[in-house]
C-alpha cells in the first residue's frame, strides 16, 4: 500500500473533520481573535476541554 493510501485509510478510519464559516462582514471581531491565535486547533480544543470541566463541575452540584 503506498503512503498516501495508507495515509487516507488512517484518515478514513481514526480522525473527523468539522468546518467552522465565520462571516467576515458579520463577525470581524472573532476572525481576527481567532486569527491572531499560534495554534489556531489547539487553542479550540482548549476552549471546548475546558467547557467540557464547567459542564462537570455543574453535573456535581
């Protein structure tokens, strides 16, 4: 198998893709945060992991 069909069968079977539009007429505000971010994935994993710890932190109360 070469590389790359090997690398689309990984793909395939162990990572998802979500797209996210922001308007740039309608949210300038946010695309520039965002843009200015090193790691644009990271810094939204971050965001959500920590959510998701608000979201536990409130089941337990």
């Amino acid at each position: 198998m070469a590389q790359t069909e090997y690398m689309a069968a990984y793909e395939k079977d162990n990572l998802r893709q979500i797209r996210l539009k922001i308007n740039r007429k309608t949210e300038p505000d946010l695309l520039a945060w965002i843009e200015k971010q090193n790691n644009i994935q990271g810094y939204i994993k971050r965001l959500i992991l920590e959510d998701m710890e608000r979201g536990k932190e409130n089941e337990d109360r």
